[in-house]
C-alpha cells in the first residue's frame, strides 16, 4: 500500500514517517518550500528520505509567498517568543496550508495509484491551527471523496496524540531527533524561545526523553 | 465586497470575471501555470484583467508538471480529438486540479479580507469533472469553514448553466470572445477538433452567437 507522507523536516513528520515505515508502506515523502523562513527545515526532510530510503520531492510554491503577507513565517516580521498557544503565534499561521499541501499530495496520490495521503496533524495543534482538528480531517477527506473521484484516505495516526506522545513514539522508533528542525527562526541551531522550541523542548520534557537539540537559550521553560 | 477569482483565459472565466464586474465586485484575478500545454491561454487572462482593470497574478505550479505525470494537458501524450464529453478526454484530466487552485485561492482570499472566492464551474462540465458539480462546491466550502475558519463562500453563478447559456450571458455583456482560448492544443489558432474547441464551437451555435474564433479545421461539428 502506496503513503504520499508530508514531511516538514520536524519532529512529528520524522516520527510519522517512521511509524509508518515500520507498518511497512510504501511512501512517498512530499515537502513544500512557501518561502518559509526555517526553509533550511528541508534539508532534515531530505535526510529523513535518505534514512528510510523513500522517494522525495519538494513541490516549490515560492510563488505564493509574495501573494500570502502577514505571515510571520514567510515575512519579515519578527517571530514572536513565549508559548506555542499565545496569541502571539497566530502570526505564524500561513493561511489555508494544510488544505494546499493536502490538496497537491492527493493529486500526486492520485497519479501514483496511492491509497493514501499522511500528515503529522496532532491534538497539540488543534487549538490554534483549524487545519489540524478532527472536524478538518473529516470534511477535507469528504470533499476528497468527490473531488478525486476516489477512495484514498487520510491517514492521521497523530490526531488525538499530545507531541509529548510523539516523541514517546519517536524514541521507541529510534528517530533520530538530533536530525529534526522545529525553530522557526531558522538560524544556525534552534533558538529556543520561540513558539515552536518552547513546545519542542515542553514535549521532551513531558515525555521524560532526553531532548538531543542545542538550544541557543536554554533557561526553564518549565519555571 | 472583494472577490478573487479563477481565470483560466477561457470563454467561461472571461464571462465570469465580467458578470462579477458588471455586479460592482473588487476582483483579484488568479491563474495558474501548472505546465499547460495550452500555456498561452495565460496571455489572454491577463488581457481580461486589463480590460477589466482588476489585480492580476499568475501562481507559479510547474514544480508539480513532474510529480503528475499522465495528463495529456501537461505531457507529451497527443490531445485527443472529439466530443468534450467522450471517454478520451478523461485523459485531459489534471488530477484533482480545482482543488488545488481554490485553496490556493482561499488562501489569497484570507490574506486580502476577501468575502468570496469564484469560479466557471458550468454544467457541462460535471460529466468528466466531478470538482466542477455541486457537491463538490459544497464540500469544499463546508471544509473551507473549517480550514480558514472564515466566512469566505464559493461563488459559483454559472454552477446550473451549459456552455451555450455562458455564451449568450457573455453576448449580453459584450465579452470579446476573440480574445480568449480554449484550445487544449495551443497551437498558433485554435484546432477545431480537440475536445475544447469542439465544445466551443457547439456552444456559440447553441447559444445562436456568431462565432469569431479562426479554427484551423472547421468541417461541422452538428453533421
């Protein structure tokens, strides 16, 4: 069975990619470079892709970032520090995302004879990202249902999962997580204050697995 | 009240872009090159959107020509000639397309505060295209709802036309059909036998419209 898999070069891609690896799929792992400031989040796609010996492409939509402003991840405002589910971190949203990827991953899944189209959506996300709830996966897969003519599904083993629970996941895998990227500064080692480090350093501190990442700051998130 | 919408270049788009204009709407005129054959019908949408005066911007899809191989719209695979609605043109199907240019689309909706996101879906098409019927209009919305956690509705006028009842709308509006292209061919002028120009021409001879189309063959469709 044929998985067109979405991988961002984070954590949860890595772990998703793997777990369904080890199921034994077939997968196809498909990137999107929107400009995204942490473009540099690629190159651990790519030796995701390397690792599990998948094909891998990278679609470029570069051209939409100059239609797409506001977004703190594709402008030049400056990403916000602090917690993940501040309001601050609606700035980083892209709008419409996931319904953009998803939409081109079933096109390519529909090309390919794939049964389905996997994404690292998770219940940590659920609050401020619509595009990863429950009631997203169910109405994107319906209009699937009409659109592609088809039966290929979406598959979601994240969706009710904590990150905390992904990297449990992960380290009973054996990912790799010293070869993820979250920060999305995108500077030279993670910056550990944003939004996205601030989760990535709470999730390892959750699960009670070593957390491999330099930070550039490290005091307490937890204090 | 804004609106982005859907040009291709086409009879259909020329008549919706106008009819949406006539009705007083701020549109942002969107196309897509996704590696067309037909790529010049992109010269003919920008011509639509001087003569309307409206915001123009091609979004740039060729990194995707690759990963969806097996269309005739974007490979070296021969357009077949005949009726619209015949088996062989299932093969000018790119997969899942309208899917992917109305998030596209959503997406730019969100980012400008537009109210409506349009598009030339008619009744002729729901034959082969299952994202141009009504249920798919529905179900992208109500995902949409959820996905942009907005308000932004599809605007479909000519959901319910055929292509002839397009043309006469257009002959009341005074549309220039001269200056848009439908051929899946793209040749120098249009073929007069692929499955579009086929189309075309039975849609102005429905709709009882003098056709100013140059046709490089132009024996009757109606014998």
């Amino acid at each position: 069975m044929k998985v067109i898999t979405i991988v961002s070069g984070g954590m949860d891609s890595a772990v998703l990619a793997t777990h369904l690896a080890e199921r034994k799929y077939e997968q196809h792992l498909l990137s999107f470079n929107y400009g995204q400031r942490h473009v540099k989040e690629l190159e651990y796609a790519f030796y995701l892709s390397a690792k599990l010996a998948c094909q891998y492409d990278v679609v470029d939509l570069t051209s939409l970032k100059r239609l797409l402003a506001g977004s703190a991840l594709t402008d030049n405002i400056v990403v916000p520090d602090g917690h993940y589910t501040d309001e601050s971190m609606k700035a980083t949203i892209v709008p419409n995302r996931n319904a953009i990827m998803l939409s081109i991953a079933y096109a390519v899944a529909v090309a390919e004879n794939a049964s389905y189209v996997a994404y690292g959506a998770h219940a940590g996300d659920h609050a401020i990202y619509p595009d990863c709830r429950p009631s997203f996966v169910e109405r994107f897969q319906a209009m699937e249902h009409v659109a592609a003519g088809s039966t290929i599904l979406l598959k979601t083993p994240f969706l009710y999962l904590t990150k905390a629970d992904i990297v449990k996941e992960g380290h009973r895998l054996g990912v790799d997580f010293a070869a993820t990227w979250s920060c999305y500064k995108g500077g030279e080692i993670h910056c550990g204050t944003c939004g996205t480090c601030v989760e990535r350093r709470e999730a390892f501190h959750l699960a009670g697995v070593e957390d491999p990442t330099t930070y550039q700051v490290v005091e307490d998130v937890h204090s």
